[in-house]
C-alpha cells in the first residue's frame, strides 16, 4: 500500500491541532489483492502511525492484528483500541463500500479493566477496487489524552469492577436509575452498559458511567429515553428522548406548489382541498382479518403498517375495504391512506436505489409502524391526538428485550380549523412525512433518531424530492425556498443566506452541547435543532441545484421552463446519496456524528463508492460530484479559515483548486451554458494568433487558460485535450471516441500560483471532415485531479457518462463545440 501524500492527502485538525480527518477522495490508498477488509485498515492504520497522523502505538497496533478476524472485538490488557463491528454497503447484492471502526477503549494495564470509552473511535472508508480496497477517507474522535478514575477511586464510590465483565443484574440497574427518574417495575430497561465518558474543559476527570436506554413495554406510550448515570456524582448527569418532532401545517400533494401560489390554505373545506387528489398505488396491501384474497384490504404491507388499533379509539381505526380507498381530504381515513402510501414510497426507494432493505434497516422492525393519528409525545395532543406536530420514536417489542428497534412515525393533526368532524392529518403531506423519514434512516443507522450537529436532514430531503414537479419556481424569488409550503411562510427555508448568519460557523448557528457527546442539547434559542437544520437544508437544495435541480428547458422561441426530467435526476441522485452517507455512519456509541464535516466528508464518500447510479433512466457513474458537494458546504460556511467565530461568509476553498473558467469562476451554481469563456480556451490558426474559427483539414493552434482558486500554488499541473465529432461528443467514454490532442510542442505542464493564470499550449489540432467538432481539455494536479484523471480510481474517469453532467461538475474540465462547414 502507498500511503498518500500531501496535497492529495487534506489533513483536517482541531482548534488544539490535533489530527481529525484524513481526506483523499481522488487517491486512494489501495491495499494487495485478496486482502480483507480489516487487513487493508490495518495497513492503512500502520502507515498513517508512521508518519504520526493517528494516536496509536505498537500495543495498538499488535492487539488489531492478533484480533483481525472476522467477528472479533475483544479489548486487550495493553492495547487502547479495538476493533468494533464493520458495515458493508451493498448494491444489488454487490459490495461497493465497507465502513471500519477502531474503538477507542480504557486498557486494562491503566485501570485494572477495560470498557469503552462512549463515542470514541477511529473510522474508515474503504471502496472495492477491482479484488481489492482502497481507503479514502479516515475520522478519528479519539481523546487524546483522557483522565480517569483511579482504581481506589472507583472502590470508594460505591462501583463494583465485577460490572465491566459481567454487566448489572436488572435489578441493580433498576435500583440505581429507578429513584433519580422514579420509575418502577413497568419500565423496562434494555441495552445498559458501563462505559467511560470525557472529561469537560475544568479538567473533571473521566470516569465509569452506566449508559442506558429506559423503554417502556409496548403497552405502554410512555417515551423512551437514553441515560448517563455517573457513578462518582450518584446522579443522571445527561437525558435524552429517543424521539424526534416537527411541527406544522401540511397537505397532501401540496396544493401551493400545485398552483405556484399560496392562496389554498390548511383551513380551506375539502371541496376546496379535493380538487388537488391524486389517483395513487397502494402497493402489496395485505388482506384484512377474516377476509380471503380479492375482498378487503388493510393498510398494512411488508415495508409499512398502519396501526390497526388506534391509540385514540376505535373510531380513528384505519379503513379496511375493498379498493379503492377513496376519501375525502378532510378525514383521517384520508390521512391514513397517505401515510401508508408515503411511507411505503420512501422505504421502496432505499430498495430501488439498490439497497437490501434487511440490511440497510437491520437495527429497525420491518414493516414500519406509522400511526397516521396518534397521541403525541407531548402537549395537549399526547392527551387526544389533537395537537400539530410529528414523531419518531423507538419502542421494544413486549417479547423482547433487545434490538431491532420498532421504529414509529407518529403524526397528529395538519390544522385546527376541525379536529373532530373534518380533520386534516398531517400525515396527508409528504414534506413532513421525508422529515420523519429521515429520522428513521439516521436511527437505522446510528441507533439515535438526530444527528449530533443537526437536527436531521429531512428538511432538505423534503425540500429536494418536492421541488421537480414544483410551480412555486415561478411564483417569485423567494416562494421556491419555503420548505413547507402549505405552512405559514417564513417558518421554514431552505435558501438561507450565508451572510444573515445561516452558515455553519454562523452567528445562527447553535452547536449542540453536553458533557457526552451521547447527550448534546441546543439552547434556548433553538432548542429543536431547527436553524442548523435550516442550513444544512440550504446546503443539501444548494448541491441539488447546482447538479441539475436548477435546470431550465427552453422552446424555440428561447422561452425557459423548469426541466422537471433533469431536476428529477438531480434530486434522485441528491436523496440517494444522503441515503448512502447515512447508512455510513456509526452507532453513536462509537462516533457520532457531531460536526458538520463529518456528514459532508460521508456525502463525498458516497459519491466516489458508487460505480453505477440508474434511477428512471437516468443514469450516472460515481465520482462526478464530489467537488459540488464540498463547494456546497463551503459556501454555506464550512472549512473556514482559523479565526475567531463567528464568520458570516462562505468558507475557503480548497487549498488547490485549479479550473478552467466556464464563467462561474471555478464554482458551481448552475448555469445552462457551460462552455468554456472564448477567452480561456481558444484556438487559433497561427501560434501565438488571435481566437478565430477552426479550420477544416489545416492544423489548428488550441490554448488553454488554468486558474488556481486556492491558496497553495499547484506543482506542475498538467492539460491534456481531447476531441470528438458527432454524436460522440455528447458521452464522455474511453472507448476510442475521444482521442487526444498532439502535444508534442505545447506546454503541457506548469506551476500555477495561488490566485494565478497560467496559458498552456498550443496543442495541435487538425478537424479531419465538416460537421460538428468538440474539444474538452482537462488539468490535473497532485491536490485536485480531474475527475477523468485515470489516477484517481474514480468510475466515472472511464465513462460511459453524459458530458453534460460530467464537465458542468468539474471546474477541472473545460469544454467548446464547433459546426464547420
């Protein structure tokens, strides 16, 4: 294995310098053929130590390697990292990314045992390359050092070390949690463990602490909680809810966007709300109790559920009928065949982007339960299911006492204008229904319903798969960005500005805190998680745009359109690779996810794991937007430059950023043209001559102007040029159709300083017949390949891939057609 190195290799570090991420999207560190997963982390993790960029030690090291089989996770005497359980993403069956986590642990040379230290570990990203992996990414939220209690420390407060080997007895953990949150035998306990948490900034040392989920029994609605019980303070120093909320008004097929208007309203009657049906499928709908195939049908199938009992009465009970199941609007009949056909959507597309959905939702209970009129976790409506407002949140099966979680989305009412005759669900509109969605898909995952540096993304996922078939794009400037259209209209936006301090080191933006990062809490001012929730939307509508949701059919008259095909593309492509970046990420037990980068490195991650992506015809290989993705995030305020925070402007670009300049200045918001400026890639038919028209059997004199946006100077980058004719033009692929240009007299290679030009060429080019001619001409450098550079592993270097998408994301890439006649 060769170890990357600097610039390709992007060393990420904390304010205290210590090393965070390792990033090397585009050069891979490739292990032998035939190695396994573990043992190409473990050539990973050997080389990274030599050259000091992870904590670990010979001890470390020898205790991985002795313990690398499949299946083993046992901590050692001297070692202060175990192996924790991999993740295999899978496609269609084929494993296309596994994920690796190191566990950070409390060796039992220091403290007489060892257990966990609680969200610290070590995490990698490997991807199938041919019969072997290549590491791309790597995440440490190691502490480095830790204090800890003593062994005569732990003696005297009251802590039994029998613990760590054996667990607590249900009755000791019951005695201990019971008083502080007085409970009693009806709660049930499940999944407690002694573990170590981090010490605070005022030096408290570390100490052993019981994490513990409290769950109640089935019957009981009750609301689960995640605990951190310190054995020093003999307190519940850390609570949460295991439960996510979102609150507003919503209808289904949401008639603003219907209308490109906001004049239909949540309070309107249902003659007024009817006229916006649409005929759905019901799909795999079991047949009711007592009744043979062909009769009636419950809304209950293998994906989802609709709780047959309601918790509000026989009288909410979901229909059971012949179909169709047609209802009008204002009716929880209504609201309950919505919620069955949204959910059930949601789950089929994690299966049609390739995913087993036994896999991918492993640590959740399939079918889905969704109680589409629920009493609520809290207010008025966990009294009568009268309140607005939606949830996820985890329950235990009676019969059971250990995961897979049954995972249920609770929604209440979408208005107040008649909760008990006509009642509008909320469970009616999609938008809320993706919001809660999202919750499921981060719990599945991560075994927590909530990121730790957000609330989740499923503001974004609404805002993106909503906006295709969208009007609103031509109501005014500003109706397009409102996540929740059929809600009162400021409540919510996904267009937030990064300058008003919607940025990820802006002044709205309310980091989570607490002692573990198990337990992290906003404040006052968002207590919800909802600003940061609103700018990682932002940024999520931001890469959706600029990969095709912002673009615009023109008819003959040069009249502009949304292109819904295209911005249907895009946002399939946007929601599969959120679906991927999620599945990715670890139990927060190991490491959460608590920064904004963690999430957008996972993003990028998936992005360059894919190796075919094709979802209602359109297609795509991996590899294409990773730098969209990362400019998305900088421009919404990450990887700024150290300084103090709050910063209310775009982050810094990468520190090697050549392009060749489309007119966006080597950024990428969307425009329908994405030629390259006349100016910046010419030819000519002297050397040294002016831009003019090529010229048909003559050779032809082609230039290339490089920019560098970063602010590292790029060593010897390099230009190539290609050309096509015809058709051929329109497909990036090595199969031939794209051959190189003669190079033998240009100036191929040069360093371009930050914020320099630099020209190279002339390349020599001779058109061999009439018709159409195109040119694309790529730079490469250590630090920012072109994403057609054959050096970076990437699947869509070798095509088949629409050139359109392919340069447009690529400020690497610059690109000119000719008819000559």
């Amino acid at each position: 294995m060769e170890f990357p190195q600097e610039p390709d290799l992007i060393i990420e570090r904390d304010a205290d310098g210590v090393v965070r991420e390792l990033r090397h999207l585009q050069a891979p560190a490739i292990g032998d053929p035939d190695q396994s997963i573990k043992a190409v982390a473990l050539a990973y993790l050997r080389l990274a130590v030599q050259k000091c960029l992870l904590p670990l030690d010979e001890d470390d090291l020898e205790h991985l390697a002795k313990t690398i089989g499949e299946g083993r996770t046992e901590p050692s005497e001297n070692s202060r990292f175990r192996w924790a359980n991999p993740r295999e993403l899978k496609r269609d069956k084929k494993l296309e990314t596994a994920i690796v986590w190191c566990q950070q642990t409390v060796p039992v040379k220091d403290v007489h045992w060892a257990t966990d230290l609680e969200g610290c570990s070590i995490r990698l990203v490997l991807h199938s390359i041919g019969r072997t992996f290549g590491v791309t990414s790597a995440r440490s939220t190691v502490q480095v050092p830790y204090p800890f209690w003593s062994f005569d420390e732990r003696r005297f407060f009251g802590f039994k070390d029998e613990w760590i080997k054996n667990g607590l007895k249900p009755r000791e953990a019951a005695q201990i949690l019971g008083l502080p949150l007085g409970f009693h035998e009806e709660a049930q306990i499940i999944g407690q463990r002694i573990v170590a948490f981090a010490g605070v900034k005022d030096k408290t040392k570390a100490g052993p602490a019981m994490s513990a989920a409290i769950v109640p029994i089935a019957r009981s609605h009750s609301v689960a909680h995640r605990l951190l019980y310190d054995f020093k303070k003999k307190a519940v120093v850390e609570k949460s809810v295991l439960a996510s909320a979102c609150a507003g008004y919503a209808f289904l097929g949401d008639p603003a966007s219907k209308r490109g208007d906001f004049t239909v309203r949540p309070d309107n009657s249902a003659d007024i709300l009817d006229a916006y049906h649409d005929p759905v499928s019901l799909m795999d709908l079991e047949p009711a109790p007592g009744h043979p195939a062909g009769g009636r049908r419950q809304l209950s199938g293998p994906r989802v559920t609709v709780r047959q009992a309601s918790a509000l009465g026989e009288a909410f009970d979901p229909p059971t009928q012949k179909p169709p199941f047609a209802f009008t609007a204002r009716s929880n009949e209504f609201a309950a065949v919505s919620a069955y056909y949204h959910c059930d959507s949601m789950v089929r597309l994690v299966a049609d982007f390739g995913f087993d959905l036994s896999e991918y939702f492993q640590n959740i209970e399939l079918p889905l339960t969704v109680e589409h009129r629920a009493k609520l976790l809290s207010g008025s409506g966990a009294r009568d299911g009268r309140g607005i407002n939606a949830y996820v949140t985890p329950f235990m099966p009676a019969t059971s006492s250990e995961a897979p979680w049954n995972a249920r989305m609770l929604f209440g009412l979408a208005d107040f204008a008649d909760t008990w005759k006509h009642p509008l669900g909320l469970a009616a509109d999609a938008h809320f229904i993706w919001h809660e969605f999202s919750h499921v898909l981060i719990l599945a995952a991560t075994g927590s319903t909530e990121f730790g540096f957000a609330h989740s993304v499923g503001d974004g996922l609404a805002a993106v798969m909503s906006d295709p078939s969208s009007r609103l794009d031509g109501c005014n400037d500003s109706c397009r960005g409102v996540t929740f259209p059929f809600v009162s209209l400021p409540m919510r936006r996904h267009d937030r500005d990064v300058e008003d301090g919607w940025g990820w080191n802006g002044t709205l933006y309310e980091k989570p805190f607490g002692l573990s990062p198990l337990y992290r809490k906003y404040g006052v001012r968002d207590p919800a998680g909802y600003y940061a929730e609103q700018i990682l939307s932002s940024t999520v509508f931001r890469l959706y745009g600029a990969i095709g949701g912002d673009a615009t059919a023109f008819d003959r008259r040069c009249n502009g359109e949304p292109d819904v095909d295209r911005r249907r593309a895009a946002a399939h492509y946007t929601a599969y690779l959120i679906v991927r970046a999620i599945a990715s990420l670890g139990l927060i037990t190991v490491q959460p996810t608590n920064d904004a980068e963690q999430f957008a490195t996972a993003l990028m991650d998936a992005d360059v794991g894919t190796v075919d992506f094709a979802y209602e015809g359109a297609a795509r290989r991996g590899g294409m937007v990773h730098k969209v993705l990362r400019w998305a995030f900088e421009r919404q305020g990450l990887y700024q430059a150290p300084g103090e925070f709050p910063q209310n402007r775009p982050g810094e670009p990468p520190a090697i950023d050549v392009f060749i300049d489309d007119g966006r200045r080597g950024e990428y918001q969307y425009v329908d043209d994405w030629s390259a400026e006349p100016d910046v890639m010419w030819v000519a038919r002297n050397v040294g001559g002016a831009s003019t028209q090529p010229s048909v059997g003559q050779i032809n004199y082609v230039y290339v102007a490089v920019g560098n946006r970063g602010s590292q100077s790029a060593t010897q980058a390099s230009v190539k040029v290609f050309t096509a004719t015809g058709a051929d033009a329109d497909t990036w692929n090595t199969n031939g159709a794209w051959r190189s240009v003669p190079s033998a007299n240009a100036v191929q290679t040069a360093d371009v300083s930050a914020g320099g030009l630099v020209i190279f060429g002339p390349f020599e080019w001779t058109p061999p017949r009439r018709g159409r001619h195109a040119l694309l001409a790529a730079v490469t450098v250590s630090g920012d390949r072109s994403n057609i550079d054959m050096a970076s592993a990437l699947p869509c270097a070798t095509g088949p891939v629409a050139l359109l998408d392919l340069v447009a994301c690529d400020n690497n890439l610059g690109y000119r057609e000719w008819e000559l006649g």
